[in-house]
C-alpha cells in the first residue's frame, strides 16, 4: 500500500504550535522561513515515498547477503543510494564548517522520519554515517577531517559504529580488540566486532569505520579505551581509495527484521587505523556518534509506526468482516468499536510523538545557539525520545498486525514486517533500561530533579493559559494533564529521596519513569496542539481534538498506574 508522507502534519506544528516562522529565521540569520523549510521538507518526502518506499518489502524479502566474502545489497539499493547523494540529503543536517547544509534541527528531524517510514533499512546506512561525520567533525584532527569529511557529506564514503564484540555485549569495558602503534603514526587495529550495521555493504567507495579498542598500558575497563578510524580501504598519499583493509567480513547475523541493512561480523587483522581524538578518551569520543544516533534510532521507530498505522487504517477502511454494532451492513472493519480503538490509539500516539519530536529539535536548536536552559531540556529528553518512541513503535506495530487479524500473521501483506523491522528499535543504541538509567541517574538524581521540575513548571504555565480555551475536549485534556503533571512530581521526588539508600529502587522504576515522561510530553503536546487547531480553525481540527480526547483517557491515564508501580519499588 502507498506511504503519505506527514507534510501537514509537521506544517501545522511549525506554524501554529511552535511558531517557528520566528525561530527559523532567528537560527539561520534571515535565509530560513518557514515557506523555505516547508519545500525541503516536500522535496525529502517526493524521494522518500517515490525512490525508497517501492524497496521496502522488496529489500526485505532478498535481504543483504555474504557473498564470497563480499555483501551485496538488494536490488535498486545502490541506486537508490546514488540518488540520496545526488541530492545533497546526506549533508543537510551536516554543520556548513563540516561541508554541509546546517538545516536547522526542527527541519531535519522530521525528515528522519520519512527515512525511516518508507525504507528505515536504508535509513540505518545514512543516519549511522551522519552520526560518523559529527564524531570526526568534534573531535577529528585538521587532516582527519579534510580526508574523511567531504566524501561522507558528498555520499561516496558511507560510515559505521564498532564497540561490542562477543564477550562484551552492552559491557563495553569488557572489550579485547587492541590497537598497537606503527612508527608512521597510524595504528595496526586487531580483534572481532559484532552486530555492526552495514559493516559492509556494495553501496559507496569506502566505508569509514569507528572502532573502539585497547592501546598497550591502557587502564582497565572504560578508561582504557581509544578510538580509532579504520576504513574499509585503505588511504593512498592523497586520501583517495587504494588497497583492501585487512578487514574480513566473517558473516551476516540473521535478523528478526530490516533484513536489508546488513548486519557484520568483523575481523579486524592488523588492519590499519587511525587515532580519533585523545588516547584513552575513546567512549567519550564515541558518544558523539551515539547521541546522535539515540535520537535517530527514536525517531527511526516513530517512522515505522506510522508506516504500519497508515497501513493498517487504510486495509480497516476497505476490509469488510461482520456488520459492527449500530452500522450498517457493508461497513468496512474500521467501524468496530475495537478497531477504531486501536486505529485511535496509534494515530494519537504518532500526533503526540511529533509534537514531542519538535519541541526537543527546538531545544537543540536553541542550544547550538548557546540557550543552556534548552541544552538541560534536549538532554533530558534525548533518553525519552530514544525509549519511549521505540517502545510505543512496538506497541503500534503489534496493533497494526492485529487489525489486520489473521493476514496480519501472513507475510504477503506486508504489516508483519513493520512489527519485525520496530522490535530492534528498543534494543540497540542502549536498550530502553539503559536509557532510563541514563535519565534517572545522570537527569533527575544527580541535579536533584531541578531541570525536570524547570520542565513541570513549563507544562503548568501553558496548563494556565490553557484553561482560557473554550472548548470541552481541552478542558478535560487539561484536567487529565493537571493529574499527570502532580504525578509525575511525586515520582521524581520519590527518585531523588530513595537514590541514597534504595539504588535498585530507583532502577527499578527506572523504564516506568521514562514512560511517564514519554506519556506527559505527548499530552502537553496534544493539548497545545488542539487549542492552536481550534484557534486558527485548522482543516484538520475535528481529528486533532479525538486524538487529543483519546489520548487523555487511555494514555494520561497510564501515568497513574505507572507511578504507583514506581512507589512500590523493586519486587523480585
């Protein structure tokens, strides 16, 4: 079925919600309006829909496969692949001093989700090299960055993330791969790595990979580790492609989902690499790429959502099965009441997501900017962001294939994929445990929950002016958002008063504490987005005020249970 990408959708945010006009132009000195982002955005959906949506079943169904020793890519990929460079989409989100376009954070967010939506196996190889060539761009030497940064913006080179290996897992201080010094300066990088997306591939001219290892004397555990550049061929004297590395792709993992984004097994043979920023302050170096990539991988699981949401809409709509209660017969599936549930729950779930999703691009815009209060906002929300959307993309893909009922189950009409393509989202660039980990620990206990409750007073003052709309669907949202706001007060406080002497506790509630974060910003979000809707008598108001309605009761409404399992703390 045909993929529509949300154009309105992400219009309506920038003009009326967020008042973007103003941001956008302030952010880009005048050359940036919202009219400007608007055709970006358009131009990225025409390709996304017209060149990577057709590849989608397709690339799952051949999937990338090891061919003497070489992975070869399914069909139209490479061409597809061409195009994304031809057309500049690799540099768009790339700071213009690193060679690309520096579109603002509001505009090229939501462009990853068109990414993600019509083909997000593809979506992986580019995001992963964006988030390559902001790593090499913070803390790549002068030379490091005029070999490898051109060739990566223009799309010829493409890039990769190599930390864990077989003895390792998450537990990155158990890495064994060493990197020993040559007398030329660069390295000789030894060891095995796993679950590497796209560690190879036929797509582009090289691949540039990240590699965490050991130097000889490195300290145990974290602290010891360095990173490394190691492409796939090696540099002649002019940074032009020459030799093979001696890099052996061992196999292909076989996945669960996104079948045609080749996932490696590499050994690396005494292959030449090259120190990325200072010794010994490797994971550091990496969380560069890995920040970025954290938020892609969210949005990556929004856009499958809403791929397998529009699909499963638009099969309820023609399907016809039984005769629901009070409708007539004839009536397509959507018309039971448990169907448009579910249809429901996913379509405000997905309305909530973006309204999240811009709301945090503009902290971060703001923050390039040097706005420290929107840097604490962007941080405490790249977790959320990261969990909560994947989580919930698992939650609206499983209903997808429900509604489809039992040709869900079946392959041939294509919702199973989107289920198995969503259920690594939650998984990799740290599991939701590990990001609620990151937020409990590192964004509420250790400031003692100050920006978290800088972030609640920001909800209760828009709760006030709120109140000043007439409308009964925003006054029910707003009581409903009231109660999950105190909620979600009384959880941190409960966090940062047990963290001293209840620690398991904490973690404990940890993935629940995120959830409700994840749950309270979509309805602020929701509610914002049903007054703007009503003031400028939006085309699509009647819609945004049953989502918001929907949301209210079956989502706010989870943030009470959630928080009283929080209360009871660990039980095992």
């Amino acid at each position: 079925m045909a993929y529509k990408a949300p154009i309105a959708d992400y219009d309506f945010l920038w003009r009326h919600v967020l008042d973007a006009e103003r941001h956008l132009l302030d952010m880009t000195d005048g050359a940036l309006g919202v009219d400007d982002a608007a055709a970006v955005f358009a131009a990225a959906a025409d390709f996304a829909v017209s060149e990577l949506h057709p590849l989608n079943a397709s690339g799952d169904r051949e999937g990338s496969v090891l061919r003497d020793g070489r992975v070869v890519t399914p069909t139209g990929f490479d061409e597809a692949f061409r195009g994304y460079g031809r057309g500049g989409w690799m540099g768009v989100e790339v700071p213009t001093e690193l060679g690309g376009e520096g579109m603002p954070h509001l505009l090229t967010a939501p462009m990853n989700e068109l990414w993600s939506a019509a083909n997000s196996a593809f979506g992986l190889c580019t995001g992963l090299t964006v988030g390559a060539i902001h790593a090499i761009g913070a803390v790549g030497s002068p030379e490091q960055k005029a070999t490898f940064l051109r060739p990566m913006v223009e799309g010829r080179w493409t890039g990769t993330m190599n930390l864990t290996e077989p003895q390792a897992g998450t537990n990155l201080a158990a890495i064994r791969t060493t990197a020993t010094p040559n007398e030329d300066g660069s390295w000789r990088v030894k060891g095995q790595k796993i679950f590497i997306t796209w560690g190879d591939h036929d797509l582009s001219e090289n691949i540039v990979h990240l590699v965490l290892a050991r130097t000889p004397g490195a300290p145990e555990g974290l602290a010891g580790l360095s990173l490394f550049i190691v492409p796939k061929f090696r540099l002649d004297d002019v940074g032009g492609v020459d030799e093979p590395n001696d890099i052996t792709t061992v196999a292909l993992e076989h996945k669960l989902g996104i079948h045609a984004s080749p996932t490696c097994v590499l050994e690396y043979e005494d292959a030449t690499g090259y120190l990325l920023g200072d010794l010994h302050r490797g994971l550091a170096s990496m969380f560069v790429m890995m920040n970025v990539s954290r938020m892609g991988i969210g949005v990556q699981g929004l856009g499958i959502a809403d791929r397998a949401h529009q699909q499963a809409r638009d099969y309820a709509q023609e399907r016809v099965q039984g005769t629901p209660v009070g409708r007539e017969v004839g009536t397509p599936i959507a018309g039971h009441p448990d169907v448009a549930r579910l249809l429901t729950s996913s379509a405000s779930l997905i309305s909530a997501s973006r309204g999240v999703l811009v709301q945090v691009a503009l902290w971060q815009d703001l923050a390039d900017r040097g706005d420290e209060t929107a840097r604490a906002a962007a941080d405490f929300f790249s977790p959320i962001v990261k969990g909560w959307f994947t989580e919930e993309s698992v939650r609206i893909t499983s209903d997808a294939v429900q509604v489809h009922g039992g040709a869900g189950f079946i392959e041939e009409t294509g919702a199973a994929q989107h289920y198995r393509d969503a259920r690594i989202t939650p998984i990799y660039e740290g599991t939701t445990a590990i990001q609620a980990n990151d937020l409990v620990g590192r964004k509420v206990v250790r400031d003692s929950g100050t920006v978290a409750s800088t972030l609640l007073d920001a909800i209760d003052k828009d709760i006030v002016g709120l109140r000043a709309v007439d409308h009964e669907v925003v006054d029910r949202t707003v009581e409903r958002l009231e109660r999950a706001v105190g909620h979600v007060r009384e959880a941190t406080a409960t966090l940062v008063s047990r963290s001293a002497e209840r620690p398991r506790d904490v973690q404990a509630a940890g993935v629940n504490y995120l959830t409700m974060w994840g749950l309270l910003a979509g309805g602020w979000m929701l509610a914002r987005s049903v007054a703007a809707a009503i003031r400028v008598d939006d085309v699509d108001t009647r819609r945004r005020t049953v989502e918001a309605d929907f949301y209210g009761a079956h989502h706010l409404s989870r943030i009470a249970s959630l928080h009283e399992a929080l209360i009871a703390g660990e039980i095992a």
